[in-house]
C-alpha cells in the first residue's frame, strides 16, 4: 500500500528508531531516484557478481545548486542505518550507493554489517536529514516483490520529479500489479531517460566551428 506524502512522513517517522525522528519532511532538493533490489549482475563494476554489493540506491539533487550530503542518510524497513552519506553534490547530478559501499560504511562505523540489505519480497527504501536534534524524512519508496525481481529497477519518470516506474528492459513484467514496466533498462549514475532523445547545449561560437571545419 503506497501513502500519501504527507501521512508516510508521519507513518515512517512513528515507526522509525531512530534518534528524534520527526515527523516533518524536510525541504531539500536531493531525492530517491532509482532502486535496484533485485541485482542478477555486476552492477557495481568489481568483476564478480554479489547479491548483496550489487544492489544499488540512487539519489539526484533536483535543485538548482550544489548540495552538501555529510548530513543525509539512508535506511531500509528495518530502521538501521545503512549508508551516511558525504561530500557534495552537484545540481543535476546523481548518486549511486551500492550495497559494497554501505557494507564498507556499516563495518567502519561499528553497525551491523549487511548492506544494503533490500528484500526481495517488499521492502521500503528511506532518505533522512539530520537537522540539529531532529532526523526528519527526506523521501521514501515502499516496493513490492515484482518490482524487486531479477535486474528491474524502480525509478523516478520523468529524472528525479516523475512517477515511480519499472525499469524493466533486462527482465521484462507482464504482470497487472502497478507499476507498470517501461521497457527501458535501469541506468545507475546517469539520467533515467526513456524514449527520449539526450539534448547537447550548444554555444553560437560551437555552432560556427561546426560549420568551419566542413
């Protein structure tokens, strides 16, 4: 059951352990992006497939300027946390936490360590800002089973402000649960494009080199 914005910032603050979770949603651009629960591939480069550090979170910062992460950080349905993450971010860009990443993370800081950690049968993903006292809820995903299978990723559609999707291009859904898949294949670290055409910004002095050097 998927709630509304407003009542899940009350619901997975309740039930939340963190310290002072609050109910309130902080007001920040960086969001959930993209999720990939069900990883049957390497998707984190190392040369080996590990179903635990090839899931993957994405995050985007949807503003218009950079943002400083060192406050945020990530949880899963059972409320422990399991990646702070750091640096910055710049508008526009994307962030991909695989579950080697959190594991590292979670062995250094003296958490259980199990990374990611994202069921297979249903799970919810959650992005908190640590603001003073308060842990306030940035954006949240719950996912059921069919969004979890075998390389499907749930992603935002339109990047970073659209609808959650199924990015099902390497394992098709014909299912009538929604969401419904898109046909087009996850894309960790880049733009969730589907169907559309990438566009390049061109100054007028590009421009006019192009036509010189015909």
């Amino acid at each position: 059951m998927r709630l509304a914005p407003a009542v899940t910032c009350l619901a997975l603050a309740l039930l939340l352990h963190l310290p002072a979770a609050t109910s309130a949603c902080a007001d920040t651009p960086l969001r959930l992006n993209e999720i990939m629960a069900g990883p049957a591939r390497d998707w984190d480069g190392s040369g080996a497939f590990s179903s635990r550090d090839d899931e993957w979170v994405e995050v985007m910062n949807t503003g218009a300027a950079a943002i400083d992460l060192s406050s945020f950080l990530i949880t899963d349905g059972d409320s422990i946390p399991r990646y702070a993450l750091s640096g910055a971010l710049a508008a526009g860009g994307h962030l991909v936490i695989y579950g080697k990443t959190s594991y590292d993370w979670e062995h250094a800081t003296a958490h259980p360590a199990f990374g990611l950690s994202l069921s297979n049968s249903g799970d919810s993903v959650m992005l908190w800002h640590v603001v003073g006292a308060e842990t306030l809820l940035v954006d949240s995903y719950k996912y059921a089973s069919h969004e979890a299978a075998a390389d499907r990723a749930i992603g935002r559609h339109p990047d970073g402000t659209g609808d959650w999707v199924i990015f099902d291009g390497l394992n098709p859904y014909t299912g009538t649960a929604p969401p419904q898949g898109n046909n087009c294949n996850p894309s960790p670290a880049a733009p969730n494009l589907c169907g559309e055409t990438p566009t390049r910004s061109l100054t007028w002095g590009s421009v006019k080199s192009m036509y010189k050097s015909r």
